[in-house]
C-alpha cells in the first residue's frame, strides 16, 4: 500500500512488462482450482497469501523504482541475511544447538525454530549478490569485503546440512561460469573453498553418504506418490493447497513414509502439477521462462557493468530454481523477491551506447615532433577512457 500510494501520490507509474502477465494467468488459474480442490479451507488460505504476493510483485514493476532504490533493497537483504547466518553459525558451533535434536543449524530462537532447509534457500538470493560484488573488479578491500560477506553467507547455509541447497549453490557457482563473471583463474579456488567450507563441518559427509539409502530422507517415496497422484488430478489438478490432501487418497501405492498419510511435496513442481493440473504447471513454467529470456536479451544489449547486475540476480533465481526440486517454496515470500528484484533490474539498466555515440571523438590537444612545437588535435574515440567499475553501476555509465 505505501509503495503504491507513494508511487501514485508522485504520479510515476509504468506499465509492467509484458511477461508478467504470466504470473498473473499463473495466480489467476490457482485461485480457480479452489473451486473443485478437494479441501476448501487450506486451499482459500493459501488463495489470500498468493494473491497478495501477485499484488506485491505487480505494484513492485509498476512504481518506477530507481538504481539507487534497488541497490538499497539489495545492501538491506544482504545485511538482514548475513545477521542470521552469523546467529545460526553461532548457535550451531559455540551454542550446541541442533534442529529438532539434529546435527544441523537454522535460524532458531525458544520454542520456534524455521526449517534448515528453506533457511538455507532464503539466503541464495543475498549470497549470490555478494559473490557478484567479489567477482566485479574494483578495489581490493572491497572486493575482499564482499568475499567475507560470501563466505559468511555460505557457510550460514552449509550449517544447516542441506543438501538441496549445496546443489543449489553449485548451481550458482555454473551460471557465473557460464556467465562468463568467473574466470579460468579463479574457479578452481572457487570450488575448493566451497569443498573445504561444506565438509569441514561435522556430519556433512554422513549426510551425503546416506542420501541414497533413505532416498532423499524419504523424499523419493513421496515423489512416486506425488506422481500416481499426478496421474489421476493431471488435468486441472486436485486444489490449490492440497497436494497433502491427494497424497492420502494414493499414499497406499508404495509403502508409508514415516507412518504418516499426509505429507508435502517436496518439490515445487510436482506440488505445482498435482494441485493446480499441467495447466498451471505450463503458466508457471512459462512466466519463469519468459522473464528469464527478458533478463537475458536485455543483458546483451547494456554496457558491461549494467550487465553484470543483472547477471547476479539471475543467478539468483536459477539456484532458487534448483533448490525447488527439493522444498515447496512457489508461495514462500522470499521465492518472489528475486524474481521482483530481477525484473527492476533489467527495466532500470541503463542501454548502452550506440554506435553513434561511441565514435564520438574526444578532442585532445597534443604536441607533435616535427611540427614545429603547434598544437596538433587529435581524436581520440570514447572507449579509450576507462570507466570505474563497481558492484552497482554508476552515473557515469549512463552517461
């Protein structure tokens, strides 16, 4: 409502790209499965906490947010994250304190205590922006503020012992790869630092090791599950918030997980597919597509620095998607800031110069041998001047 009204009251508003409108038809298709969904109670819950994030994500693109604006919400998330990785650390090595009696950590204070592995996932977002600040060349205690920044980050996720996000995380570390943000140099130190930070940690190993003998800790008995439940609500599915609901009726297809009937999904996309049908599962895929290939397109055609910004967020929101396959995260807040944060920061690049403009000729006056000591002009093209780089593009690169 603030930033709304804020945005009205100044009467600078603009209209959302277009591939918005699919996350729109997304929402739009999961409230109206609440009309058949076979609970009605979780399902109208759930139908308020997707439409408020909708509203968000659209008043978000629709407010004419600057730079500035965005590197500030961007400095806020990384200062918020790494106060609770450093808690959890702390908890977790000094502390002695485990989640649920286990040998992992989470953001935990009394009696409440947030689940390791959507803990883990929530902190994607602001690492990977502190890994761009490292990787962006600048000053050197800078960049080596932001490094500790990363490793503070990483290893807040490491303690939580999931393994969901450590793949979602090498996930990160291909994208800057692919990228082109890491060079040859400095990916093997990368990957040995995320080596030794991830199993120096008491218990990591044994966590791998018995990855395939519980099956995910069970999470593969509730995919196949997940999967005959597909089979029969495939279509348009069995209700928003209600995949707990499909899996009782099928759960007798393999043996019970836990000696429970109900269970969640464990995986954004089966959840997605068996409560909102392969229809919604197509205008989720496809809103994810479309604004991923707008980041994309929009970033070959910036300057560098702009591109690079860019470039973090998008990491960002692959590694999230990674981390999908394993937690339901489709409704969680901090599943939609990326995507909002991606979206400011491909409107707000600045477009690179033209053509035109980068042979605009700079005249220098400069003294020639053997013209007799006159002032000789001579051009010089505007790319020859070196512009600073930083985490966050200047002025001077739009100028």
């Amino acid at each position: 409502m603030v930033l709304l009204g804020t945005s009205l009251l100044r009467k600078d508003t603009r209209k959302p790209p277009r591939q918005a409108w699919w996350w729109v038809a997304f929402v739009a298709w999961a409230g109206v499965t609440v009309l058949w969904a076979l609970d009605l109670q979780p399902a109208t819950g759930r139908l308020f906490t997707a439409v408020s994030l909708l509203l968000l994500y659209m008043v978000a693109l629709s407010a004419n947010i600057s730079r500035e604006e965005l590197r500030a919400v961007s400095m806020f998330a990384i200062a918020g994250a790494c106060a609770g990785a450093i808690y959890t650390a702390y908890q977790f090595l000094l502390g002695g304190v485990g989640y649920h009696d286990e040998i992992r950590g989470s953001l935990m204070t009394g009696a409440k205590a947030t689940d390791p592995n959507y803990f883990a996932a929530s902190l994607l977002l602001p690492l990977a922006l502190a890994v761009s600040g490292f990787l962006t060349p600048g000053r050197r205690l800078a960049r080596l503020a932001w490094l500790v920044v990363a490793c503070t980050l990483a290893f807040g996720i490491l303690v939580t012992m999931s393994r969901g996000a450590m793949v979602a995380m090498l996930v990160m570390i291909l994208f800057f790869i692919y990228s082109k943000q890491v060079s040859r140099r400095l990916t093997i130190p990368l990957v040995a630092l995320f080596v030794v930070l991830a199993f120096a940690l008491p218990n990591m190993l044994t966590r791998w090791q018995s990855a395939a003998e519980s099956g995910g800790a069970g999470r593969i008995t509730v995919w196949r599950v997940g999967l005959v439940a597909f089979e029969h609500y495939g279509l348009v599915g069995a209700g928003l918030n209600n995949f707990p609901n499909a899996y009782r009726e099928y759960v007798g297809a393999y043996p019970l997980l836990r000696k429970t009937y109900a269970s969640g999904a464990h995986n954004s996309y089966l959840e997605v597919a068996v409560e909102t049908g392969i229809v919604g599962l197509i205008l989720l895929v496809t809103a994810l597509v479309a604004q991923l290939r707008a980041a994309r397109r929009r970033r070959k055609n910036v300057s560098k620095e702009a591109g690079n910004i860019i470039v973090a967020y998008e990491a960002a929101c692959y590694s999230i998607l990674a981390a999908a396959f394993f937690i339901g995260i489709v409704w969680e807040k901090w599943f939609w800031l990326p995507w909002i944060l991606l979206a400011i920061a491909v409107r707000s690049a600045p477009d690179a110069p033209s053509t035109e403009a980068r042979s605009v000729d700079v005249e220098e006056s400069v003294t020639w041998p053997l013209s007799g000591f006159a002032p000789v002009h001579r051009s010089r093209s505007a790319s020859e001047f070196k512009l600073k780089k930083s985490f966050f593009w200047s002025d001077s690169v739009s100028r």
